[in-house]
C-alpha cells in the first residue's frame, strides 16, 4: 500500500477565534526576535479569515499582504498595525 502525505498548513488548525489567539500567542512567545513567527501567524490567520477581506480592511493589496506577511517579507511596524487592527488583535505590554 503506497502512503500519501499531504503538506501541513496551519490555516487547517486555525478555524476559531481561540485557535488563532492561542496560536499568536504562542508564536509570540516563540518568535526568535526576527518577527519571523509574528508574521507567519498573522499571515496564517488572515488566510483563516479570508485574504481578501483582510486586505480591504487595510487598504493594502491581497498581493502586497502576501508579499509582507511571506517568509521573505519584511513588512513595516505600521502594516503589521494595520494587519492586526483588521484581525481585530491587540497588543498589550506587561
């Protein structure tokens, strides 16, 4: 019998509002000091809610929100604000 994999993707296991706030804050938590699993979550769950929706709620391009949020992306301070607005998150320091 030949198995068959297929690839993971995060979006799968990110389909409620908790999932996605456990999620981010475990990459949070995680995250190397490079941003690296922020943007990988934030992108991971607003492909969960719908890419296209969370671009028009930024102004920002579908394209160009993948673009920043992609494992090459480097986006600016001010679109992840405006990302996370739009995913209705907040931050809080403690």
């Amino acid at each position: 019998m030949k198995e068959k994999f297929t690839r993971w993707d995060a979006v799968d296991h990110v389909r409620t509002e908790a999932d996605q706030t456990a999620y981010l804050n475990a990459c949070l938590d995680d995250d190397p000091g490079d941003g690296s699993l922020v943007r990988a979550a934030l992108g991971d769950i607003a492909r969960a809610r719908g890419m296209s929706s969370v671009a028009r709620a930024t102004g920002i391009s579908r394209e160009g929100l993948y673009r920043a949020l992609s494992s090459e992306g480097n986006p600016e301070f001010a679109t992840v604000m405006r990302v996370m607005r739009a995913l209705g998150v907040h931050l809080r320091a403690a």
